[in-house]
C-alpha cells in the first residue's frame, strides 16, 4: 500500500509558476515510477509527466513539455513539479501517482493516486 498525499496547488496568473509535491509513505517509495496527471471540468484525466523510479528518466505529455519539470527525491519519500509559464489551459486537479516499477501515460498503468490539488491559472 502507497499513501500519496499532493499539495502545492493554488490560484496563479497566466505566465507565473507553481511547484506541486507529493509525498508518499507506506512503502518502499524508490520501487515506485511516480506519475502526473491532471483533469479539466469536463475533461477526460490526461498524462502529465512520470518519472522512473531511480529518477534517471523523465518524460512529458506535449502539452507541458519545455514548461513542466519532474523531479523526485528518494531520501524524502516526494516527488515534485515544477511548473512555469503557466497557462489559463493548465487549469485543472493534479494527480500524484505511483506505479510499481515502470509507469508510463496511461493511468491504468498506476495502482495508487492522491487526492489531487487544485491548480486555476488566471488572465
């Protein structure tokens, strides 16, 4: 069992920045691939950005990429999102995820999830 709770989320202007975390407890966090994602009103969930378990290998979803930075840090059990130049398109529930060993973007591949965070980029 994973517990994942996210926090990190707010109220933020078009152009500025936010950092999502994520901390994870109940288990061996560095087995674990860690994904986000993130879901719109009236959106089907999409892939943000996962990263490997050792944290050698990062990837994106198109829409983030060059914008998004997925880091995480075994020692503390978190994984964490940068995330800059926010756009009004941006605006949705972030979802922390954790996978055993591989995770990639589909969500079906992630047993455990957070609560999600609510991130509103305005004009």
């Amino acid at each position: 069992q994973v517990q994942l709770v996210e926090s990190g989320g707010g109220l933020v202007q078009a152009g500025g920045s936010l950092r999502l975390s994520c901390v994870a407890s109940g288990s061996t966090f560095s087995k674990y691939a860690m994904g986000w994602f993130r879901q719109a009103p009236g959106k089907e969930r999409e892939f943000v950005a996962a990263i490997s378990w050792s944290g050698g290998s990062a990837y994106y979803g198109d829409s983030v990429k060059g914008r998004f930075t997925l880091s995480r840090d075994n020692t503390k059990n978190t994984v964490s999102l940068q995330m800059n130049n926010l756009l009004l398109e941006d605006t949705a529930v972030y979802y922390c995820a954790a996978a055993y060993d591989y995770g990639g973007i589909d969500e079906h591949e992630y047993k455990y999830w957070g609560q999600g965070t609510q991130v509103t980029v305005s004009s």
